[in-house]
C-alpha cells in the first residue's frame, strides 16, 4: 500500500478481508458513507484501491479520502451485486454513480386479479400482487418466462376480466387460444380453481423450486434428440443450463421481508459473536458486529438480550419485529421475535450467521498476529478437548498403509509437532511378516516396531497416534500397544475415509466432529500425507523392482551397470530406445553389445509365451 498511506488500523482490516463475495463500504473522517462497492472476491477487489496509483483521478480522490471501512459477506455474486444496489439508492455516496429507480433490475410479477398474468416489469407497484427478483440477468428472467408459457397455458392479454365481464360475455376467444396457449380466461372456460392451480406451481418456479421446469427441459431433450431434431435439443440444452445456474430470488433482497433486524450467534466457547443487520425495504442497510466474552456460562439467549440492549441503546433502533436463532431472555413490547427454519427470513438469517462467523475469522487473525503462539496454543486446546486427552497433543504420529494387490506393502509414519507437520521425522516402513494384503496385521506390525525402536532409544513417545482407518485398523493398533506396554501412555483413535468419523478404542459409535472444525482439519491433513507419503514410496519401490527384474534378467548386466544405466536415461523404456553407440557411450561397446542382445532375446521369449 505504499501508494496511499493509511492508517494501521484500516490496513489491518484489509488485509484480514476474505476471499469470498460481498459489499464494501468506504467511510469519511466524519464516518459517511463515500463509496459502495460489490466485489466476486473482496480481499482482491479493495486491496487494488490501495496498491498503486489509479489513471482516474476521482478515484485516487476517493482513495485518498477514505478512513475507513466495512463489509458484508454474501453468498452469492449476485447478492452482491442487488446489495449494492439497494446501498446505493439508501445511502447515495458521493463517489457512486447513483442509480436511478426506473433503471432498477426487473421483477417477474404475478398479478393480483382473478386470473393472474405473469410477466417482467421495473415497476413495483403496492396492489396486492407477488414479485420475484429483482433479476441482475434479464436473459435468464425472460428465459424464466418462455418456459412458463410453455409449461403452463397462462393469459398474456391485459384484459380486465372479472365475474361481471366474463357473466356479460364481453370476451372473445383469441389466437392464443386456438394454438392452445391460452385456456379462454375471457369466457370462462377454464375455471378459476384449475387456473389457480397453474399459477400455484408458477409461483413454487418463482421461488427457485426449479425441480419440475428443469425435470420437463429434461425430457425435452431426450425426445427432440430420439426424433433427430438434435439443433432443436441443443437450443433446449442451453435453456436447461441457463435454469440450472439461475437464482428465481435474491437473499439478500425480497420484498417478502420489508423492516426487519435480524441477529446472529457464533458461538466459541469462550468468545461469543453477535451479528445484528437492519433490513430496510428488503435490503440488508446496516450490520454490526458485537463480540462477548462468557465470564459466567452465560447461555446464548442470555447474551442475546445483551445484543438487543447495546443495539438499542447505541443506535437508537426502534424493535417491531426480530429474527433470531434461538428465543432471547428478554421480554420487549410490541416486539415480534421470529425463529424463521425455511423462506427469506432463514436466507437472511444464514447471511447474519455468516458475518458473525466472518468478524470471528477477523478477530483470531488479529490475535495471531498479535501473539502468533496463540493459534497454536487454541488449537492444541480444541485437539485436547476434542479427543478426550489428559494432556496437550504436540506431538501426533498418522500411520497408513499402502498395497496393491498385495504387491510391495509398505506402511508410512508422518509426525506433527504443534499442528504442523515435521517432516525430518516422517519415517517408511517395508512390512516384513506380514504375507498378502493384510491391512490389520500390518498395522500392528508397524506400530509395534515403530515404538519398540523409540522405546529402546529413549526417544520422545507422542501423546497421540491416529491411524487411517476405522475399528479394524484401530483395534490392531490397540493390540500392538497393548503388547508392548504402552497402551495406557500413548492415546489412540482411528480416522474412517467415508463419512471422516472418529473411532476411539472400546466407543462403538464413532465420533463426528464439525466440517468446519480447525481439529478435523488437522487429522485430515495428517491423514492426507501419510496417504501421500506412504504412495509415493510405494511407487518408487515397485518401480525400482520392475527395472530391477528385467535388466537382472540379462546376463551380463551387473547391479552397477544397470544402476549407472538408470542413472543416465531414466529409464528401461529409454534404454530400450536409445542405439548401441548412445548405450556404449555409458558402458562400452561390449556391455552395449550384451544389452541390445538380451532385450532383444527377451523380447523373443515373450512372443513365445504369448503364443
């Protein structure tokens, strides 16, 4: 940022921004909002404000100009992009070109008559009717509404058709009609209960419940394609494709959520993170963060009535109604209290949640920066807790093995030491008494030679051994500690591939630690580089003893001339290439000689046997 000097505060926030969608927005000394932005990867997009020196001059103005800063985190970059948006027409920056309301995306509206019409507009008009959007993509709306025609015989005409006008017989069936686009609303033909039922499973499409269009696109193709017509299934192809990337709805903007403030919890233990966002006419307008630290066990609920007090007390927010994760202890007056599970609510919901998750990445960040042994220190913590141990795991062995077929078994040993893999100690194992593929013994072949030798060498014991497998691995590796005398010192636990469950000795429910866990994490790393470790070696090894067996085969080729031969061409297949002068330049005409005659008398038996 050597272009704009800033203050270390603003740089930190920067550089702790994460890689994901969202809305920045840039503040003045006085703390107004100068500049929204939308950005697909925010940490990239802010950061080039402040890495040079822009061609534009009003950005190099606003660069210089800004204090500092705020994001929000969405899901999508779409709901970015209608985000900005709606900040935009909220907060009227001085730096952005403001959008006008007639210039606003489109909505796809379900009108509010006996026979509802769908169709696109920018106008939204308060009448009772439903409207779905906004769309950043008028292709995919316009898309949308093809296919609904094509689904469903819905009218299209403005007429204004009531009971009175269908009684008075004003209407007149049209084209529309008669190529069976339309059911004849205008006559009464079709009922108002059967024709509700169309517009029923248009609104369920609306709502991104896309299932049944995508199901009949589907079929579609199949049948253009099983009657040749495939220029036909291609158009219907790309139309599937444009229905499976679209979103019928915004998250972070419906019109189903007008004035609302939502709240969302991360809970960490210790630390607490409360995300409050204001929703104004749809629109995320505001998010804050608070951060709590339980000094009591204070339950969620309880530090939610906090949340709701500072809120109210620091910004002067006025409750009508508040979506919440779990019912808060506090009672307010005329203050709604909602627990959404499904709809726009739950969306918004799931965005606050997210932010509180943000601002709780932001602030480790921070505290690792400031005390870098602190990450390490928590995470040992988690891993201690995690797998019920009596003492903190600093260091942590994985074992795998690695066959095929049963050829070459080998076992791999990584070491981590505070989290981190140590790689000068990861040590190969050949196994030895184990004949055929026999996973469970060479287990415990492997674990018990590995600590036997450390035993015998004073080495250090690690205060836990994860092996890659589930109870049968797990109870080998039992067996080999408990021969040994080690079973009640070094703490065991098994890792499954399929569903990345825990298995600890003698539980047979397996444990099943959060995705987003930094433990899991960890283990799966570990597992993943003895997996890796214990390949590679298995490779190398089958592939020394094939080069081994054919260039042993011929006389006259001693281990040092077949090594100095792998040596300079890499390979047998590169040998068996090369001309006699190339090999007699490595090991002499004679050797030469004798080679190119040995493959080549091999080459000759192998022709027989396959007769």
């Amino acid at each position: 940022m050597a272009k704009h000097d800033k203050s270390p505060q603003l740089k930190e926030k920067i550089s702790f921004l994460p890689d994901s969608p969202g809305v920045y927005t840039y503040y003045d000394a006085e703390g107004t909002v100068i500049y929204v932005g939308k950005a697909k990867n925010l940490k990239r997009r802010v950061s080039s404000y402040f890495n040079r020196t822009h061609d534009c001059l009003r950005t190099n103005l606003l660069v210089r100009a800004i204090a500092d800063m705020s994001y929000i985190v969405v899901p999508t970059e779409q709901d970015a992009l209608n985000l900005e948006n709606s900040m935009i027409k909220e907060f009227k920056p001085r730096y952005n070109v403001l959008l006008k309301d007639d210039k606003s995306y489109p909505w796809i509206v379900v009108t509010n008559e006996l026979y509802p019409r769908v169709f696109l507009t920018r106008h939204y008009i308060k009448d009772g009717s439903r409207y779905y959007g906004p769309y950043t993509n008028t292709q995919v709306a316009r898309t949308v509404l093809d296919l609904i025609g094509e689904l469903y015989p819905i009218r299209t005409c403005r007429l204004p058709i009531t009971p009175d006008y269908i009684a008075k017989e004003k209407g007149r069936l049209c084209l529309q009609y008669h190529i069976k686009k339309c059911r004849g609303c205008c006559t009464g033909e079709i009922s108002v209960e059967e024709y509700n039922g169309y517009i029923e499973r248009i609104k369920q499409i609306l709502r991104g419940e896309t299932h049944e269009l995508l199901e009949y696109l589907r079929d579609d193709m199949a049948r253009l394609a099983s009657e040749l017509r495939f220029e036909e299934a291609q158009a219907v192809k790309e139309r599937y494709l444009l229905i499976e990337r679209y979103q019928a709805r915004s998250v972070i903007v419906s019109q189903t959520v007008n004035d609302v403030d939502v709240f969302a919890i991360d809970d960490d233990d210790r630390d607490v993170y409360i995300n409050y966002m204001h929703v104004r006419r749809g629109a995320v307008v505001r998010s804050v963060t608070l951060r709590y630290r339980r000094s009591l066990d204070e339950s969620q609920s309880q530090l939610l009535a906090y949340a709701l007090d500072e809120i109210k007390q620091s910004l002067g927010v006025v409750y009508d109604e508040v979506v919440v994760p779990v019912a808060p202890e506090v009672e307010m007056d005329g203050v709604t209290f909602t627990i959404p599970r499904r709809g726009d609510k739950a969306k918004l919901l799931e965005v606050s949640q997210k932010n509180a998750r943000q601002a709780k990445i932001d602030a480790l960040k921070h505290m690792e920066k400031v005390n870098p042994e602190q990450r390490t220190e928590r995470l040992l913590e988690r891993m201690k807790a995690d797998f019920r141990l009596n003492v903190l795991p600093t260091h942590i062995e994985c074992f795998d093995n690695s066959n095929i077929q049963g050829t070459n078994p080998v076992a791999s040993c990584v070491v981590f030491r505070n989290g981190k893999p140590s790689k000068r100690d990861y040590r190969h194992f050949n196994i030895k008494t184990v004949v055929g593929p026999d996973d469970f013994a060479s287990m415990k072949e492997v674990l018990t030679r590995r600590y036997t030798r450390l035993m015998q060498e004073g080495e250090e014991l690690p205060q836990l051994v994860v092996v890659d497998g589930g109870k049968g691995q797990l109870s080998a590796a039992v067996e080999a500690l408990e021969a040994i005398g080690l079973r009640g010192t070094i703490a065991l636990a098994g890792i499954a591939k399929r569903l990345e469950e825990i298995y600890f000795p003698g539980d047979s429910v397996p444990l099943y630690i959060d995705k987003n866990s930094e433990t899991l994490k960890v283990v799966q790393h570990m597992r993943d580089e003895a997996h890796r470790f214990g390949i590679t070696f298995h490779r190398d090894k089958r592939s020394k003893a094939q080069v081994v067996s054919e260039l042993d085969s011929i006389k006259g080729i001693g281990p040092k001339t077949a090594e100095a031969l792998i040596k300079h061409f890499k390979s047998v297949k590169r040998i068996k290439q090369a001309s006699l002068d190339e090999i007699a330049s490595v090991v002499g005409v004679a050797k030469a000689r004798v080679l190119v005659d040995g493959f080549a008398q091999n080459d000759r038996n192998k022709e027989t046997e396959d007769k």
